[in-house]
C-alpha cells in the first residue's frame, strides 16, 4: 500500500461511495488507475466486500482502544463532545449517563499512538481523567446494527406484522 492507495481510500471514507469516476474527480488519479488498484485493494483483503468496508487491521490501523472520559463542564456536553471529536483517530463518540461522561472509540497505528491520544484528551481543560481499555479480540464490529437481529424478531419489536 503507498501514499495514492491511502488517497482512495480516504475519499471512499469521505465520499461514501467507491464510484471510480467521483473518486477521479477527488484525488485526481486517473480512473483507470483507480480500477486497478481497487481491485488490488481487495484481493489483499484490505477492502472486505462491494460496500468498501476496510479492515482496518490490514489497512494498518490494528490497534483498537475504548476509552472511557470523564469530564467536568459547566456549559453543554456537546462542547466538550466536539473538542473530542477534534482528535484524530477518534471514530465513534457516545455521551452517556452514569460515571462516564463519554465514550470513546478509537483505531490506531501502534501503542505510541494511544499515548498521543490519551496526551490530546488530557490537554483539553473540561476532562478531569481517562480510562483506557484495549481491546485484545474484535469480535463483532458492525456498524450494520440490523445484522444483530433475525427479521423475525425485527418484525415482532417494531410491531409490524408478517
């Protein structure tokens, strides 16, 4: 993988589509180009399936840490979410209720990255601690929430008959 494949797949990510025609007119590489190393994208395994899904652990971004924000804020959650959001690395943010303020997921490079990460939250004056737990084994990550349910039960919770 090199510096024109990491472009792709950045647009992909920003886009929302793989069209190699958009993709052409976002980075500039030639359509041709953007064919051929799509496809060697995925037989590496580096995109999983049509929707340009990524692993991210072939793509090298392996390290995935949960980290836990507690925070002390005077004015709206939806400051301090925003400084969080700032961060680099950060994929999914959750406000919650109980002792944890928030909800922090992340996917990096390498354990030096995490110390980055942990440095750029501390640095901003609202959060009073973190709590970091790295995950050892994915076993599931879908941002597909229907996957979870049979459509059986999806039918029955929603109320809506056969």
């Amino acid at each position: 993988m090199d510096e024109r494949d990491v472009r792709l797949l950045k647009a992909i990510a920003d886009l929302g589509t793989g069209s190699p025609e958009k993709l052409h007119e976002e980075t500039g590489i030639p359509v041709s180009t953007i064919h051929y190393r799509l496809n060697n994208l995925k037989d590496d395994g580096v995109i999983e399936n049509d929707l340009y899904d990524i692993d991210l652990e072939a793509f090298g971004l392996g390290v995935t840490v949960v980290i836990e924000v507690l925070a002390d804020y005077s004015g709206s959650y939806e400051s301090v979410g925003n400084k969080l959001l700032e961060i680099e690395g950060v994929t999914q943010l959750y406000f919650t209720m109980g002792e944890t303020d928030f909800i922090v997921v992340a996917h990096l490079a390498d354990s030096d990255k995490v110390e980055r990460l942990i440095g750029n939250f501390e640095a901003i004056p609202e959060v009073e601690r973190t709590n970091s737990t790295f995950v050892i084994s994915t076993m599931r990550d879908s941002h597909r929430a229907l996957q979870s349910y049979t459509l059986e039960t999806l039918l029955d919770e929603l109320g809506i008959d056969d």
